[in-house]
C-alpha cells in the first residue's frame, strides 16, 4: 500500500459519520487478544458488507474521531515472547494477510491496520469467528442469521474479483489494459470520454473505484486484457500462456520453438492459436483437381482445447499457468488444477467452471464455445479426420487434454482403440443416435469385410464397462456409453 494511497485512505477513514462494521478507531488499545478477535470480525464483517477490505486505525480518539497520535509499535510488539504480527498469524484460520503500517498524518502519528475480505470461509481467531455488530465484537455463532448470510456471501466470491494492481490513476489504468480490444471484442462502440470508459471497464468487473479518485485493476482485468502481464504481480504474470516445441517425442529433445504470450488471454488468445497453427506440419493430398494441404491437427480442436485450459485453471495455484507442448506425433494441452468433473464425464456434463466471469467474458467475445460443446466439437473433428482419440487425463494437480498426429488403425494401441469406441458411443448418444458396428467401421476406417475388427473393439469396451447394449434383448440394437 503506497503512502498516497494510505494518506488518502485515512482522510476517507476519518470523514465517516462513525465506525462501521468494517471500520474501527483505537486510541492506544494494543491488547492483542483484542486485535486477533477485531481481525477476525472485522474481516467477516467486510465481506457481509461487499468490501474488499475492513479497517483498524489506531491514534483516533473515540469521543469525536480526531486524530491525535499514538505510540502503539506494531512491528515491535510481542505477545508471549513472539513477533506480534506473528503470533497473530499463527492464531488465524484460514491464513490472512494483513498489513500494519505507521504513517504520518498531517504531523500525527497513525497506525492503519488493513484485513482482507474473508475468502473462502469464515475468519477465526483461536477456532473462533466473530462478527461486529454495533460497537460489539461477538461470537459469530451466536448469530445465527449472520452466520448464514456470510455463508452466502462466501459462496459466489472468486478469484477474479481480486485486485491485481492497487490505487492507479486514470492514465495507468489505460496504460495497462487493452481497453480498446476489450470494446473490439464485445462488440461495443468506444465512448468518446474517459469516464465512458472506465464505468464499461467497472461494470464487467475489470476493475473497481479505489479511494481518493484512484482505481484498482482486478484479476479478470489484468488475465484478460493486461498489454503486458510482467506489469502485474507474479501471481498475474506466472498466468502466461506459455507454448513449446520440440524436435523430438520426449521433453528431453531439442526445443526449436518458445513463446510466453505476454498479452491478456483476450488479446492473446487468438494470437497463440494462429501461431501455433503456421508451426503445425501439413500433410499434402491431392483433391479433385489441386494438391491440398491440410494440417496434422484440426484447427477447431486447438482452439477448443486451448479455450478450455484458460477457462478451468485453477488460478489460486501459483507459479504455472496454461501450458502447450508440440511433439513429433501429438499435442498437448495442460492446465493447472484439478478438474470439477471426471475426465471420461466432459463430453455429457453440464460445463463447469472455477472462473464463472473470466468464462462468461469470453464467451461473450467468442472467444470459445457457448452451449458446453466445446469437447463435442473436438471429438467431432477428431473422428471426421480419423485421428487417433484424444487423451484427457488427470496429472498430479493439473489435467492434461493430447491430440494424436494420424496414424492407421493397425498402428494404434489396444487402449487407444477402446477409447476411441468409448468417445464414439458416447457422441452418438449426445446427438441422439447409437453405436453400431458399422459407425465404429466408418469411425475407426475399418474396411467392411473387417467387421471382426470392430467386433473385438466393441467387446473390449464391454469388458472394461465403458459401453452397454442399448437394449440387452437386441444386440443389433446399438451400444451407448455406461453414464446413459
């Protein structure tokens, strides 16, 4: 927190009526008891209130709230022979990141004491919430009512609305974000004043009002439409996508193409998917009347997938971000987090996502798919070009989607090939239609007089109850995948 900001904060501080749940004056009370449990309720207490932050001022006199100094030392207070900021920390649950700091107001000396918003759950001191109400600092569960509005107050809270980058002017604020693509992509005519554009920038959550005219840049702003993420904290700029090539089908072998992509996911997205895409080999056929070249890789798939990786990131895990790797025989996409739905249930679930704004944005730019078909369409484009099927599997704390180059029937694995009889049932069922032998024939480029090959797939994937018989008194009924 700069010392403009914390001047300008304390003055907006200091002009309220009169303390509020989120906001609390001391004189000289160091009592640490008492600033674990006014953390805990304060903090609480904000996120009742939809404020990003709650307040401790000490050096305010009760009776009128004039400032007038205090001799409180945070930084070299101790509690039972501990750090004070310490031996609060370690009271804390979940961990809260609060920030003392000592500042000259107008030749007084203040201490301003700033606790985030409660996040995921509420905030307790020594296994206990509080809550303020009044000028009171009771247990939280003994308010029931306010204990379950809290609940619902957590529940919507999300990464996005996080702040990236704190109390900027109106010129770094353009500086930093690609405002004009933001209006480019959605659609939107560029107002001709600054004020136009930053109420369109607030009113999609790109960024927020900070005190004393200034503004915050938030999460959703800074990963979508950031000119540079390095401008932003590494929490931000570690969200880069990130692309690698190599010469090779291991990650041992020579890299022969690196790219961070250091522009917002808006601005950056299609970018990445165009670059990747005059990277990609081309395989060489002859039409009806010219040579055509058509890439190992559907273009659809990429762009899905890509799309996909962005939107499901868990962005609480720090330090990585979407990855693309482009080996000699596939691709592979990875995204950080564990899924909210089991890899074999993406095609049929109802799409779920940890970014439920930074999704909705985007696919109001379309930027990736509308109605959860995203996996549909890849699926769809994977079978009409008869590639191998593509992998999604859970990877330590990440999910990892590969695309297969092509290779023939006689060259695939035992397991690719029941998984490629998996996914076909299975988009056959979303549309309406089942599996036959002659579908998994056509699929799979099996000549007819092989049926027996099918035949061996399609028991294999019964064995492994991936299918069933659509109807168990007619075989030649079809098959649909187990989850029908």
């Amino acid at each position: 927190m700069s010392d403009a900001r914390t001047l300008a904060l304390i003055g907006e501080l200091l002009a309220l009526p009169a303390e509020t749940a989120w906001v609390e004056f001391k004189e000289n009370n160091t009592d640490a008891e008492m600033i674990g449990k006014r953390i805990s309720a304060l903090s609480n207490a904000a996120r009742l209130a939809d404020k990003p932050f709650a307040y401790l001022l000490w050096g305010v006199r009760d009776a009128d709230h004039a400032a007038i100094g205090t001799a409180f030392e945070p930084t070299s207070a101790k509690q039972q022979g501990q750090p004070l900021e310490l031996w609060l920390a370690q009271r804390l649950q979940p961990a809260v990141v609060f920030d003392f700091k000592a500042v000259d107001y107008h030749g007084v000396r203040l201490v301003l004491l700033e606790i985030p918003a409660a996040t995921n759950s509420p905030v307790e001191f020594d296994r206990q919430a509080h809550i303020r109400i009044g000028s009171a600092t009771p247990k939280l569960s003994d308010h029931p009512e306010r204990l379950k509005a809290l609940w619902a107050r957590l529940q919507p809270y999300a990464w996005e609305a996080g702040i990236a980058a704190q109390f900027l002017n109106g010129d770094a604020v353009l500086e930093r974000l690609d405002y004009a693509v933001y209006f480019d992509l959605t659609g939107q005519s560029l107002p001709d004043n600054r004020a136009g554009i930053f109420e369109k920038l607030a009113a999609d959550g790109l960024i927020q009002a900070d005190v004393g005219g200034y503004w915050n840049i938030t999460n959703l702003g800074a990963v979508l439409f950031a000119r540079r993420l390095t401008d932003f904290p590494p929490t931000i700029a570690r969200k880069a996508i990130r692309f690698v090539a190599y010469d090779g089908l291991g990650r041992a072998d020579v890299v022969t193409h690196r790219r961070d992509v250091q522009r917002g996911y808006a601005a950056g997205f299609s970018e990445l998917v165009d670059y990747i895409d005059g990277l990609i080999p081309r395989n060489e056929y002859i039409g009806k009347a010219f040579r055509q070249q058509q890439p190992l890789y559907p273009a659809i798939a990429i762009r899905e997938l890509a799309a996909n990786a962005l939107i499901h990131q868990d962005m609480t895990i720090r330090g990585t971000g979407p990855l693309v790797e482009m080996f000699k025989d596939r691709l592979e996409i990875t995204n950080p987090g564990q899924p909210l739905v089991q890899p074999e249930r993406f095609l049929d679930f109802p799409p779920r996502s940890r970014n439920e704004a930074l999704a909705a944005l985007m696919r109001r730019m379309r930027l990736c798919e509308e109605q959860g078909t995203g996996i549909d369409k890849v699926l769809v484009a994977v079978e009409l070009h008869q590639l191998p099927p593509p992998d999604f599997r859970v990877e330590g704390e990440a999910v990892r989607a590969v695309l297969y180059a092509p290779r023939r029937f006689a060259e695939m694995t035992p397991q690719e090939r029941v998984r490629a009889c998996y996914q076909h049932a299975a988009l056959k069922h979303v549309s309406g239609q089942r599996m036959t032998n002659a579908s998994l024939r056509e699929r799979m480029g099996i000549d007819p007089q092989n049926a027996a090959q099918a035949s061996a797939i399609i028991k294999l994937a019964l064995g492994q109850v991936l299918i069933r018989p659509a109807d168990a008194a007619h075989p030649r009924a079809g098959y649909v995948p187990f989850w029908a």
